[in-house]
C-alpha cells in the first residue's frame, strides 16, 4: 500500500485532561487512528514578546491525508490555546499491514 495518503499529525495541549478529550474526539470520530497522548513535555517557545516553558503533552495523530482539514477544525474547536500546534507530517514508508489498519479506521 502507498504511504503517501497517511499522515502524521502533532498537537501539544496543556495537559493530559484536554489531551485525551482530543485523543477520544478524533478516535470516535473516525479522523484518526490512534492517538498517542505523550505527557512530560517541555516546551521552550516565545509568545507575546516573552520566552515560555510550559508542561506540555504531545499528541502523535495517525491519520489520513483527505482528513486532515478536519482533523484540523476538530482540535481547534476544543482546544483552548489562542494558536494550538497542529503540524501535519506526511508519512513516507510504513509497515503495510498498519497502514491498511490505519486506513480502515478512519473515515472517508
């Protein structure tokens, strides 16, 4: 199977409480496959003129590249940072039996 369809979605969210509403959300939904919610982050960045460094999870989204527009919306619509990370990484090469997994748990 071609691997160019897939892809691989980040979102750092504050805690692990709004990781998971976001993990459940995308899963129920059919916009992704599995989420990895990946507590202990800390992120390093500047906002507003000011150096940060928060606590963070990182959410590691499998999804489908047709979906990821709505993946998109979907985060933003529960997440409550002014500008969420949502990065979207094409998959190059996977193993083909997850790859269909994948594929068969999203929706089209």
């Amino acid at each position: 199977m071609a691997a160019g369809p897939f892809r691989i979605a980040l979102v750092t969210a504050p805690n692990m409480k709004t990781a998971e509403r976001i993990a459940v959300d995308l899963v129920d939904n059919k916009l992704a496959a599995c989420v990895n919610c990946v507590p202990g982050l800390i992120s390093h960045y500047r906002w507003k003129g000011k150096r940060m460094r928060d606590r963070e999870v990182l959410l590691v989204i499998k999804t489908r590249a047709p979906l990821f527009k709505r993946l998109e919306a979907a985060v933003k619509a529960v997440h409550p940072y002014d500008v969420p990370e949502i990065i979207g990484i094409p998959v190059l090469e996977g193993h083909a039996p997850y790859l269909q997994w994948l594929g068969a748990q999203t929706g089209r």
